[in-house]
C-alpha cells in the first residue's frame, strides 16, 4: 500500500547539524532515524593529560550557547574528586550565572527558533514582521540574560572568569546592582512573552514519560540535588552510573542513554518543572497556573510555555541573588591537588549535564566522561515521532515534514553538545 | 540596489560564533535588514540558493565530506570568511593533531571504524581561499558586525593585528603576571577580546591565537623562571588555537613529562 518518506536534509533552527528520516506505511510510522552528524571532536580524548583546573574552559567548548552548564558540571565535578566545597556567596554567585544562561538560552529557543513553528513563518525576521513588540521584547529578555553572563563572566560566549573553587574575580556590589534596571524590566517583559506563548496552538499529545531531573530541598534546581524521577528514582548523582547507560544500538553508533531495566526517559524544562514545581518564586508559581501549567503536564508541544515560566524564575531568581550580595572575603577556596575520581549533574537549560573526571595525584585528568542532555533525550524524541505517526500520515508531505520537525525542536536539541557521534537508528522488529 | 546575500555555514565546532550574530539583540533586526539572509541554518529554515556575496564560516575541517563541501561553499562565495578559532586554526579539536588517532577514536566509540572522521583538523584555509579570518574563541561581536558593515559599504574592515598585552596596557589593567606571577599569554595573542581575562584576575589562555610575529620562546622562558613545569608550558600553547604554526611550535619545544599517552 501506500508508503511515504519524509526526508529533512538539514534541520534548521536547531543548535547543530541533524537529519531526519520518517518511513510511514498505511498509517504508522515504520521507521524514524534522527541523524545528528556533527562531526565527532574526541572530546573526551583530548581531556586525558589535562589539568583538571582546565576542564571548565575546555569542556564549555563543547557548546557555544550553554557554556556555562559545562564550566558548572566540570568545576563541580572536580571538587566532588578533591574534596572542595564551595558555599555562601561564591554559591550564589554560580547559580546567579547560571539563571544568566537560562534566562538567554530560554529566550534565544522560544522565540528565535521554536515560535516560527507555531505562527508558520520561517524565522524570526519573518516573526518580527508580524510580533514586531514581542520580538523586541523577547530580544531585551535575552539580552539582559547575557548582560548578567558577561558582568560576571567577561563575554557572554564562554566566559572567563568561573573556576574549580569558585571564581577568579568576584564582583563589586555595584557591579551587580548596574544590572538591576534591565533585570526588572526584563521581568515585566517575560510575563507578556509567556502569556504570548501559552496562547499558540498545541496539538493534544501526551505521552507517559519517565521525568528525570534533579531535586533540592530547598531551592529549584541548577547546581546541585539529588537525581529523582516521575517513576520513583530518587538517587545520590554518584549513583548515576549505576542506573543510566549509554549504549550502541544495532547498525548504529548512537550512544542513546537509558534507564538501565527501564529505557527512554525525558529530561529539561518539563522534567524540571514537574519535580520542582512548588519550589518555583511566587511570581513563577502564580505566572505558571495563570497559563494552566501544573506537575500534570505531559505535552512536550508545550515545553516552550515550561521555558517561558523558568525564566521568570530565573529573573525572580537573579534579583534576589543581587539583592541580598555581599562580597565574599577571597574569590575562591583553596584547592589541593590529590587523586580521585568526581562526578556532578547540573541542570543545563535543555537538562542534565553529567560530567566524571578520574584524576591522579598531579590533578591530570587519566578518564572523562561527558553526557549531554541531547543524547539523553534522542531517544524520546524518537519515540514522539513514532507516537505522531497517525497524525503525520493523514497529512500533507509537507505538512508533515514541517510537523515532524516541530516536534523535534519541542527538545530545543543541541547537535553540538553531543560529543558522540550519533547516527540512525532502527526500530526493533523492522 | 539589491542588498548583498549573506550565507552562514557550519562545519566541525560549538556552534558559538554563530550565535555571536543572533546575540547582537540591538543590531539583529538591523542587520537582517540591511542584508538579505539567503542562508542561516541555525537561524532559519528558508534556506535559498547561492550564488551568495558574503560567507560567513564557522568550524574546522575534521572529515571527508566536509573537506569537499568547504570547497562548494567557496565556489558559491564572492567574499569568504572565517570565524573564530575553529576555522581559523583548526579550534579545540585540533588537540587530536598531537595524539595517535584510532587511539582517541577508540577512547570515545567502541566501533570506531564506522565513522569517517580525519585525523586532523584543519582550518578553512587549509583548504580554499580566506579573504579574511576574524580570530577568538569565540569571535567578537564587534568585529563580527565591523566586518558585516564594512561588506556593506564596500570598504576594508579595520581589524587590528597587535598582541592583547597592548589593549591590557591601554586599559589601565596592572599586569598579572608581574604583579600575581601568572602565567599570561597576553604578549603573543592576538587582540581582538579587549584583554578581557587579566581584567577577570587571570591570565590571557590565548584564544585569539598567535599575534603578529609573536615572541613565544622568551615568553615560554619568562614562564619557566616563574616556576612553571615544561608540561604546563606545552599544555598553555595547546588549547582553542593548538594548530597555529607559532603555538604548535613552541608548544613543541617543550615535554610533558606528566603526560600518560
């Protein structure tokens, strides 16, 4: 009978380069290959013989648009391996980096590269033509996200000021204060932008995904927690290894990420959002049920609104870091070298970020391991095209091209972060 | 007038220089108008065929198709240039140049023999014509929007070529390797990030690459009577600009001894 190919060379608005491949036979989807082929670059090789104080700056090479995820998960991963504990305001101050990074990397997917998909224009100087004011004003969210990233951090792109212990320099009060004004209309800005969002149409999908994040007690989480799911996981990060693989599928060289005894799961935004939900600000809390979100939440079509309501807490967030900032005695604590083996996951704005250094007695890195959040979810965003299949098969070729490809930016994927090389993969019994 | 074609292209890197351009929030808008987007991947999924007046080029070459893509995207190119570390030395990525290939392949994949990947990479213009290579890791956004500009006006970009010690003098910034004993690469690196880490408390880990004629060896001297290990010397020149001649060089001249490969 009737069989379809949809055929993506080159997927665009994503971080990276990917393809994809959708096979659909009478009705179902047969076959669906996302093929991330950015070029391998052995990251994980070149770290054997490196300092481990250069693993921040060396692994935020990994992704230009979440850097900072990569200098938090390697500096804490180092001081998980020498001992080092990092707390009061150079605490602070890491996580007031990190909303920095949430707040442009949310911004630059939700309304750069994911509305486009909802209102059927190619990109954002099409959208600009028809939200002029919300463009703007997302573009001025974005910008005083990356403010915050290069007040801190020098320049917005892999900045250089985070370090194993804390920080090379830490900032004057008033340094922080400077990116008030910008912080407080940026805040008024994102509740229009969420409201805008919430308001596109969703498809009615749902799926019962595994949510894996991680949880603190006290604070939404970024920099630390312990890993928990939606189907009960409630584990020390040191245990991540036990519970998740990376593994090779059949004809392949994915390495797609797994629960181990359990298979796909989802991390990211929605994860975040389901596990931590009481702990967002009031303001976000109130701003997320306006928008009808709630642990509930199962539709990863609205995962932008979820982006949406993360950076009002980020802002929230980031004012309160500024407002009650009092800087520390030193810069950073001491670090002695010895040897050992440290791991850590923090929450980068597409999910978790795991990183496990083995070092020796001169601090050099003998073994590393990076996971990012991409192939965490590859597997996930397969089986949604697989879900779709009925949905994809009643519609035009290009209809359902451009709907297969919204349903893969729903992850905000980043090809880039994916240091293993990452090829199709075929469904069991095809 | 017709506004002149820009095209953005991506081959082995982090994706950061790129987004350099959709971080310039003031400007974009701007820039899209002044110039007609006729491809920009990671920005939109209109994508229109060349020939294209100015390309912008992100990433290293580090396998065989890309080797001969370079090649298309020159042929479709009137001006060609390169961003950042990536396309202009080869990037992070060329720290393989320095180590046994299949080796690190089989670090990282366990069927390694199904990837075509190169043993080297390789800057753009290693392969085709560079009319102009914009250098840091990542570019400039200044720099970036200077040469977008200066294409527009049909004039020279002014790009400066002097090492980043000069803008930390002229920035009134107190030197940190004779004022804290770090170890700085500000005396050989290329201007370009307004000499942003010693003002972070740091020294300059070269990312801008090699500066005109840059004196490494007495600087790799000076780092040595500091107190520095040979291993730490070769690790400073070997990082975001690996493969550039006069790092890879002085990087050479001194051994690891800690090293485990």
């Amino acid at each position: 009978m009737s069989t379809r190919t949809i055929t993506v060379e080159n997927l665009a608005r994503v971080e990276g380069e990917g393809a994809l491949t959708l096979v659909m036979e009478q009705g179902r989807v047969t076959q669906a290959k996302l093929r991330l082929f950015e070029p391998p670059r052995l990251f994980e090789a070149v770290l054997q013989g490196r300092s481990c104080l250069e693993t921040p700056d060396l692994t935020a090479r990994i992704c230009g648009i979440c850097p900072v995820a990569y200098q938090m998960s390697a500096c804490h991963a180092v001081e998980d391996a020498l001992g080092v504990k990092v707390g009061g305001a150079l605490r602070e101050l890491r996580r007031l980096l990190y909303c920095g990074e949430w707040i442009e990397s949310h911004v630059l997917h939700m309304v750069l590269l994911h509305a486009p998909d909802f209102l059927g224009v190619p990109d954002v100087m099409a959208l600009a033509k028809v939200a002029p004011e919300r463009v703007k004003g997302a573009l001025a969210i974005k910008k005083a996200g990356n403010a915050i990233v290069a007040t801190l951090g020098g320049r917005e792109i892999h900045p250089v000021n985070a370090r194993v212990g804390g920080w090379h320099r830490v900032p004057a009060k008033a340094e922080l204060e400077a990116l008030l004004p910008a912080l407080r209309a940026a805040r008024a800005e994102a509740e229009q932008t969420l409201d805008w969002v919430a308001g596109f149409d969703f498809p009615a999908f749902e799926r019962d995904y595994e949510l894996v994040s991680l949880k603190h007690p006290r604070e939404y989480p970024m920099n630390e927690g312990r890993l928990v799911s939606t189907s009960g996981l409630d584990l020390d990060v040191r245990e991540y290894r036990s519970h998740f693989v990376e593994e090779q599928v059949d004809h392949s060289t994915a390495l797609h990420s797994r629960i181990i005894g359990r298979g796909g799961y989802q991390c990211g935004p929605l994860a975040r959002l389901v596990n931590n939900f009481e702990l967002l600000t009031p303001g976000a809390l109130a701003a997320a049920r306006r928008v009808g979100l709630d642990p509930s939440c199962r539709n990863p079509f609205r995962m932008l609104v979820v982006r949406g309501v993360e950076t009002i807490y980020a802002l929230d967030e980031a004012l309160r870091i500024i407002g009650s900032y009092a800087p520390p005695e030193a810069p950073s604590v001491p670090v002695t070298m010895k040897a050992g083996t440290g791991q850590a996951i923090t929450e980068a704005p597409r999910g978790l970020l795991y990183h496990r250094y083995v070092l020796d007695e001169a601090g050099l890195v003998r073994a590393a391991q990076i996971t990012p959040p991409t192939s965490q979810n590859q597997r996930t965003i397969e089986e949604d095209l697989f879900a779709l299949g009925g949905a994809l098969a009643a519609m035009p070729l290009e209809a359902a091209t451009r709907y297969a490809e919204h349903a893969i930016r729903n992850y905000d994927p980043c090809i880039s972060c994916s240091t293993h090389f990452l090829t199709l993969r075929k469904e069991p019994g095809e | 007038m017709a506004r002149p074609t820009l095209a953005v292209w991506k081959f082995s890197s982090c994706d950061g220089c790129q987004l350099s351009l959709l971080d310039c929030e003031d400007e974009l808008l701007a820039v899209a108008g002044a110039v007609d987007i006729a491809s920009f991947l990671e920005a939109s999924s209109q994508v229109r065929p060349g020939p294209y007046d100015l390309s912008l080029v992100e990433g290293s070459i580090t396998t065989p198709h890309d080797a001969e893509r370079i090649k298309e995207v020159r042929a479709q190119s009137k001006l060609l240039v390169t961003l950042g570390a990536c396309a202009t030395s080869g990037g992070i990525q060329a720290l393989r140049n320095f180590g046994d290939h299949p080796r690190l392949m089989a670090t990282v994949y366990a069927r390694p023999q199904v990837i075509a990947t190169l043993a080297t990479s390789t800057p753009i213009s290693a392969h085709v014509k560079v009319d102009l290579e914009l250098r840091g890791c990542p570019v400039n956004k200044a720099q970036l929007l200077e040469v977008v500009s200066a294409v527009l006006n049909g004039r020279k970009p002014v790009v400066h070529t002097h090492a980043t010690c000069i803008d930390c003098k002229l920035s009134g910034t107190v030197c940190v390797m004779v004022a804290k004993g770090l170890p700085c690469l500000g005396p050989v690196t290329h201007a370009g990030c307004g000499a942003l880490c010693p003002q972070y408390a740091r020294g300059c880990y070269g990312c801008f690459g090699p500066s005109d004629a840059p004196r490494t060896t007495p600087l790799a001297q000076r780092l040595l009577e500091g107190g520095a290990s040979p291993g730490e010397v070769r690790r400073l020149f070997l990082s975001f600009n690996a493969a550039a001649e006069p790092f890879q060089q002085e990087a050479e001249r001194h051994v690891d001894p800690d090293h485990h490969r």
